[in-house]
C-alpha cells in the first residue's frame, strides 16, 4: 500500500512535523498552544456533534466568499 499525502506535503515533511513535536519540551508545546490562542484572529469553542456538519460547511462558504474579494 502507498501512502498518499494531501499536496504540499511529503514524506520527509511529516517527518520534519513529527520530529518537531517530538523535540518539544511540555514548556515549549505549551508557549506554542498559548501564542495560537492570543493571536485573536480565531476563536475556540464546542459545538454539539451533530451540528458540526453544517458548522463545517458554513466555515468553508465564509472561506470561499473571503477568497473571492
């Protein structure tokens, strides 16, 4: 069996990922998920499991819409 990766990627990118996250310090992984979340342009929260479907589908419109402007 072959492995596929989505484009952009490859095998040694995955490798590059992965040996990143390994290297990581619990200090330095969460400075990481810290900084994600002060960036402000992003917001977290949790949506019922059946309605992530159309949560989903509404993120996709509003990425289209913003590419076309």
């Amino acid at each position: 069996m072959r492995n596929r990766f989505p484009p952009g990627w490859s095998a040694e990118r995955v490798r590059r990922v992965l040996e990143h996250y390994e290297r990581q310090t619990e200090e330095e992984a969460v400075a990481e998920d810290e900084a994600a979340f002060e960036e402000g342009s992003e917001t977290v929260f949790e949506v019922p499991t059946d309605l992530v479907p159309a949560v989903r589908e509404l993120i996709a419109r509003h990425r289209t819409r913003m590419a076309t402007r």
